[in-house]
C-alpha cells in the first residue's frame, strides 16, 4: 500500500483490511468490478503477463477511489466506495 497511503492510513484507522474488498476482485479477476471492455483489457493483459497485472489493477483502482475512500467516515462507506 505505498503506493497510496492515504488510503492505507484510511483503512489502518477504520480497521479495515485490504482482503475485504479486494479478495473478491482477485477471486472474480475483477470481473463485476470494472466496466465490461475495461476488464476485457484486464483479461488480455493478465493472460499475457501473469499475477502481478491483478495488483496493478488493485493499485490503480485505489488511486482513483482515494479522494472517496479518505472521505469516508464509516467502514461501510469505505467497501461501497
């Protein structure tokens, strides 16, 4: 999570793990998280590069969540987010 620790303070101070939300967009690769073409893209890179394509993904999709997670004062915000 260095990659975005305002977003990892966030989640240390509401008590959150990352395994939360995340663990399902591992589980579904995404699928249901992202628009369709946008995890058609997901898909192709994945199968091209291998795992560390999900935690790009991951990384990318917090940094653009940041401002609404740190926003957030309810952990149940925060999953909806």
């Amino acid at each position: 999570m260095n990659h975005v620790p305002r977003v990892a303070l966030k989640l240390r101070e509401m008590q959150l793990d990352v395994s939360e939300f995340a663990g399902e967009w591992f589980d579904r690769v995404f699928m249901g998280a992202l628009p369709t073409f946008t995890f058609l893209r997901v898909m192709d890179c994945f199968l091209a590069e291998g795992r560390p394509v999900l935690w790009r993904v991951a990384l990318g999709i917090l940094q653009l969540c940041q401002c609404q997670i740190v926003s957030c004062w309810d952990p149940d915000e925060v999953l909806a987010a």
